[in-house]
C-alpha cells in the first residue's frame, strides 16, 4: 500500500503542496540568484523552472539531482517550456554524480528536509562547489516558538512516513553552517498556514 502511495500520490501531494504563492515568491526571490554552473538538488516536478534568469543572466549550465523517477516525470511538461538546457539525473545529493568543484552555484529549495543522510548531503554540496561557490536555499523547519517546536517533535515520525521523509524540526541555518558554509545572508519567519510546517530558512552561504 505504501509502494502505491508512494508512487501515485505523494508526486501529486508534493507537486501541489510545494507550489503554494508564498512559496512561489520565495522562488521568484532566490532562484534567479543561482548563476554559472548550477545543481539543483530535489529538483521534483521542476517549480524552479520558470524563476530561473533568462537572456545573458541565465546558467551557463544547469544539472539537477531528483532521486524519486515518479516525481521527476511530472516535471516533463516544464521542462518542455523552458527556454534552459536541464540535464536531470536521477540521483541523491549525498552521493553526487559529479567531480570535485564543478559548480559556481547549489540551489535547493525545500530539500534538506527530506535528505535522510543531511550532513553527508552537505558535505557532497560543499565537495562539488568550486572554492567559494554559494549555496542558494529555501528550506522549512524548526521553529523558534518552544511551544511550536514540541509539536513538530511529537509529529514527525508520522509526518515523515506521509511526507516522503519530510522532517519538520531540522533547522536549516545550524545544518548548512555545520556543514562547512559560511552564511551570509538570512531570512526567517512563517509562510501562511499551519506554523508546524511552514517557519521557513531562506538565504545564500559560500563554501568555506
């Protein structure tokens, strides 16, 4: 049962979810920002497509990491309406198919979530970045209400197994600075909706 969940209806879930207006002007805000070689990781049903720039701002290359073939197929229609050039590989950002220091730019964009192995994920970013390449990212988590942050605790493991691994209580800042980045710019606070899913990490970090 949850093999067809799982293939059916959570790209759908996913796919609807993630395409909310707020979320689609954290989009409109950060993605353009991501410029050279670019990977996105979880690339899903590509919603980032049309936030990329155009014209003599576009990448120069972009590569995406989708490891969930279900989801990426529903990104076909998208991609068949962007004017970039996608090579979508079907792969995990903790184990990145791509040589040392490729990319000037990571963008990822309420991924780090659902990554089971988080701090190999990061560590894999930071290996394919070139020497002070940025890392672009929107990212759900933990919020800073104690109150809130109890709840996100009590319901994770059953969000989890319905959310294809979501976790609600990472926090995204710690994680990414950890991970060998320096943050340099910040953005935090709540999207509409229910405050144990939607307290949001939003900025850019530069490999260290």
């Amino acid at each position: 049962m949850m093999g067809l969940y799982a293939r059916y209806v959570l790209p759908k879930l996913i796919d609807a979810a993630c395409a909310q207006k707020p979320m689609a002007e954290i989009r409109a805000q950060y993605v353009p920002r991501a410029s050279g070689r670019v990977l996105e990781i979880g690339f899903g049903t590509g919603l980032n497509l049309p936030h990329y720039a155009t014209g003599a701002a576009a990448p120069t290359q972009l590569s995406a990491l989708e490891p969930a073939a279900d989801i990426a197929a529903l990104a076909r229609q998208r991609l068949a309406e962007t004017p970039l050039a996608v090579d979508v590989m079907q792969a995990s950002a903790e184990q990145i198919p791509m040589d040392d220091s490729t990319f000037d730019t990571v963008l990822s964009t309420w991924t780090l979530c659902s990554v089971p192995n988080v701090y190999r994920a990061l560590q894999e970013l930071r290996r394919v970045l070139k020497p002070g390449g940025l890392l672009v990212f929107a990212e759900h988590g933990a919020s800073p209400e104690p109150a809130v942050l109890r709840w996100q605790r009590r319901l994770e493991p059953g969000w989890k197994l319905v959310g294809g691994g979501c976790h609600l209580s990472r926090r995204a800042d710690q994680l990414i600075a950890a991970g060998g980045f320096r943050i340099d710019e910040l953005e935090t606070g709540y999207l509409p909706g229910p405050k144990i899913a939607t307290f949001t990490y939003r900025g850019v970090a530069a490999k260290r």
